[in-house]
C-alpha cells in the first residue's frame, strides 16, 4: 500500500502580484508522474485544495484536469476541505464521485467513515471550525483540541483494529509556522497537541506550508511550492509513504523559480559576483543605506529583473521604518488582538478573555464563509438571466 501524502495546493493564489496558476500546472503534472512511477495507490490532499471559497474557473478547470489525469492512473484520490476551501463547493458531487475513486469530504457528518482501501481505513478529516461542528460532534468545549479529539473518537470506533490512516487539515504543537499561512491562531485556542493521533498509523497533515514531521507517524507535506520568503531554502516535496515497507521518502517537487533573500546596500548587490545565482530569482531585498537611494527599486531590477519586495532597513534614514500593517501581515488574528489588549493595558488577556475574543473572530469568519455562499448564489442567478 503505497500513499502519496499532498496538500496546500492553494490553487489559484498569487505571489506578491505574480500568479501561480501556470506553475502549479506543472506541479499537478509532476503528480500524476510520481504516481505513475510509483505505483501509488492513493494521493491524499490533507485541505486548502483552492487559496478561496470562490475560485476563477481557470483554477476550477486546472484542478479537473489534474484529478482525471490523476484517477486515469488508477489510484485513488481522497481530498479533505481546509479553512481556505468552501467545504459546499468542494463537496459537491462528492456520494457520485467516489463511485469512480475520488473521494471527497467536506462535512462533518462524514467523519467516521473511512475510504477503505485493501486492508487500510483512510479518515479524512475537514478542517473543523469548533464554532460550527462542536455540538455536531458532542465535543465537551468549542476548541480546536476538543473538537479534534471527539472527531478521533469517531475514527478509533469506526475502524478497531484495522491500519489506520488520518488526513487532518489542523496546527498540531510543536510544529513552526511560516508567513504564508493566514489565520493560524497562535494564542492556544487553537492549537492541537500531537497525542490525538496516538494508535494511528500515519497521520498526513497540512495546514501548515512547512514540511515538517512531529513524530515518526506524524508529517506536515507542506505546500507544493513557496507562497512567502519565509519559505526560502525550504525543500518542499510530497511524502512517499509505503504502509507494509514502513519507508516515508520526500519527492522534491519542481522549482518555478527560486527564492532569494538579500540584503546590503545598493552599490554591494549591484556589483558582488557572489549573487549572480539570484538574477534568475523571485527576490527580497533589503537596503541597509544610510539614506534611501534614488530610484531604488528600477535599479535593483537592472540586475535582479525578477525583484518583488523592496524593503528599508530601520537605520536607512529617519521615518524609512516598516509600515504597521507589514508588520501584522504575518500575525494571525487572535495574536494581534492579543498584541493590541497587552499594549493598552499592560497586562495580556486570560483565559476568559482568550475565549470571548476567539468566539468572536470565530463568529467573523462564519459571516465570511456565509457571504462567499450567497456571492456565489447571485453568481449563478446572473449566470441564469
């Protein structure tokens, strides 16, 4: 039994201004290869198939491409919805499709039923807001851990004694988090500690776009490709997992263009042979000058046709100093609020306080997700006059 562990495909997400769409084309192309050459019996994507509720249709028709291609090799594909996807697009179609090995699920009412394959019950589980699914699931509180432990009580009774495996679209302690990802909660509520999967026999994560394994059956993929230079040097790939060999192997995947991260002063990039790799490079650049440089990004560019962030470094000359919202682009929302209370008053919130804050924010994204639903309703009724 072979598995190729995937997921974070945020088809259709941009990278600073420049799309993705066409490299993560060659991306789905180098799957359905490994899968050939592998003799894979099942892909799991673990979530964030698409980067939005509501995807172009050149995403939508990239991803079709893909899984017919995909299932024509005759494995199977089992998909779980992320926080990025919208589970009732991605799910619809779901009860037919799995009648030809794509395996889709979106809803909460599916946990517990597993794809069985051969001897091995593969649970996938949506990502799970614990606002929406923690009385559907009986769970004791509405918190990432508890919701996760009572869907893991559901998997643990439907398949006693079998192989287990569990696809989970979550962040799991003790794993390290990168720029790219958006709303991953920080301050504790939403974090899941790694004995939930205990007597499982892999575990295949994603939420998190760093490839990362927390224990020997437990794995983030990590995303196909680099959506932030925090990603730089990072090797990404797919895991390669052989159930009977007990063997994970990473399959790099293929580079669109790589990433470099510099900084000196303007002079020194321009004329330092040591950065001729990066002319082929997205880059970062950031200036140490003492005072801006006129027309610094058209001069960067000279050498470093590719350049995509220019910043200035805090010493460059007095008010060059990063803005406020590029400092909180990376933070998640429960952690700026948190920032924000603690700056005030001089004294961080409790657990109380944690809770309100997070039922809140919980309560903004559910009005999102139901925004997106009735955008796409009058979509298709403008689609129909």
């Amino acid at each position: 039994m072979r598995l190729l562990h995937t997921s974070d495909w945020h088809l259709g997400r941009s990278f600073h201004g420049v799309g993705l769409l066409d490299a993560q084309r060659t991306y789905l192309d180098h799957l359905v290869q490994v899968v050939h050459e592998h003799s894979v019996d099942v892909v799991l994507v673990a979530g964030d198939v698409y980067d939005r509720a509501l995807p172009a249709p050149d995403t939508v028709s990239a991803l079709d491409h893909a899984l017919v291609q995909l299932l024509d090799t005759g494995a199977q594909v089992v998909i779980s919805s992320g926080n990025h996807d919208s589970a009732r697009r991605l799910g619809f179609g779901s009860r037919l499709l799995s009648q030809v090995g794509l395996h889709i699920v979106t809803d909460v009412s599916q946990i517990g039923q597993p794809v069985l394959v051969g001897d091995t019950a593969i649970h996938a589980i949506p990502y799970l807001e614990p606002a929406v699914v923690a009385d559907a699931l009986g769970a004791t509180k509405r918190t990432h851990a508890a919701v996760m432990r009572a869907a893991m009580e559901k998997v643990h009774a439907a398949s006693p004694g079998d192989r287990v495996v569990v696809m989970a679209h979550a962040f799991v302690a003790g794993a390290t988090t990168s720029d790219s990802e958006r709303d991953v909660s920080v301050g504790g509520l939403g974090v899941i500690p790694v004995d939930v999967f205990d007597g499982i026999d892999y575990v295949a994560l994603g939420h998190l776009h760093r490839p990362q394994q927390l224990r020997p059956h437990v794995r983030y993929s990590g995303s196909p490709m680099a959506f932030s230079f925090s990603e730089a040097g990072q090797q990404k790939s797919s895991v390669l997992v052989d159930l009977e060999a007990g063997t994970q192997d990473d399959i790099p995947t293929p580079v669109a263009r790589p990433l470099a991260r510099l900084q000196g002063e303007l002079e020194a990039l321009l004329d330092d042979p040591q950065h001729e790799w990066a002319t082929d490079a997205w880059c970062e650049v950031t200036l140490t000058d003492a005072l801006q440089p006129v027309s610094a990004m058209d001069r960067i560019r000279s050498r470093f046709p590719h350049t995509l962030a220019l910043r200035f470094a805090q010493n460059a000359s007095p008010g060059q100093t990063t803005s406020y919202a590029h400092r909180l682009r990376a933070r998640a929302d429960l952690d700026v609020c948190c920032g924000f209370v603690e700056h005030v008053r001089s004294t961080p919130m409790d657990d109380a306080e944690l809770t309100l804050v997070e039922d809140g924010l919980a309560a903004v994204r559910l009005a999102r997700l139901s925004a997106d639903d009735e955008a796409g309703a009058d979509t298709s009724r403008q689609g129909v006059a």
